[in-house]
C-alpha cells in the first residue's frame, strides 16, 4: 500500500509541470559559464591527510603473495635460500622474498594487489610446489606501466 501511494504521489508530481527532466536538466539549453564546486572547508584538509598518510607507507601496501616455502630447524635457512634462488632462476620477473618470522623461514614471491592476480599465479606453478598458498602481506607498490 505504502509503494502505491508513492508512486501515485510521483506521477501527480510530475504531472503537475515539474518534470524530472526538467530537474535534472534535461532538455535546457547549454549555456557557457562559470562551474562552482560547494563544498566543505575540510576536504582540503582530509586529503592533505591522505596524502601524508600515504607517504609514510614506504611504498608498503596491503596485499597479497604467494608462499612457496616454510620449515623450521637446523637446515631450514639454507632451504629457504636454496628455495629462493631455484623459484627466481624459473622466474626471474617475479620478486621473491626471504623471512624468517621465529622459527621459521619463510620464501614468498610476487606484489599482487588482489587475491585473483595472487591466486591466479599460484595455479601457474602449483604443479612446481605443490605445497605453494596465497597470503595476505604487505607488498610493494606494484610499478605503474607507461
């Protein structure tokens, strides 16, 4: 009953000479001019913000990697740099990263900035380490192609 009524409210209102078009401009004349943007005196001040924000990044943004390896003991480190060196000699274009977050090292690979381009790679060599996973991690900032 409520949306009967509305819509019979809408079509009087439009009937009676304020057309939507009309309110939203339609249908008139374009005439030059000047364009004045109203707007709070603080958005200024909550993008400077921003981009301060922004620049104490680093460089470092939240995404995603791929984790080919992790072991923890005696030979672990050794694994871990021997794991890095073999994925970056089979990829040379996908950065690759050694961690060691107590105890284990950790090698992960790639700047992906959603879970589809991350997961996406992790099916191009999982059959290469099949123990492989997507992660979320801060990454770099992925380079800007010109």
């Amino acid at each position: 009953m409520n949306r009967l009524l509305t819509l019979i409210f809408f079509f009087i209102w439009l009937a009676a000479g304020t057309t939507l078009g009309a309110f939203c401009g339609y249908g008139q004349e374009v005439k030059p001019g000047k364009l004045v943007i109203v707007q709070d005196e603080r958005i200024p001040q909550l993008i400077q913000k921003h981009v301060l924000l922004n620049s104490k990044q680093n460089g470092i943004m939240d995404g995603y990697r791929v984790q080919i390896f992790f072991d923890s003991g005696n030979e672990s480190k050794r694994k871990a740099i021997d794991s890095r060196t073999e994925f970056l000699s089979k990829y040379p274009s996908v950065p690759a990263f050694l961690t060691f977050q107590e105890p284990f090292y950790k090698v992960r690979v790639g700047n992906f900035r959603s879970r589809v381009e991350a997961d996406g790679f992790l099916e191009k060599i999982h059959l290469e380490y099949p123990n492989a996973f997507t992660v979320k991690d801060k990454i770099n900032f992925p380079k800007v192609d010109q």
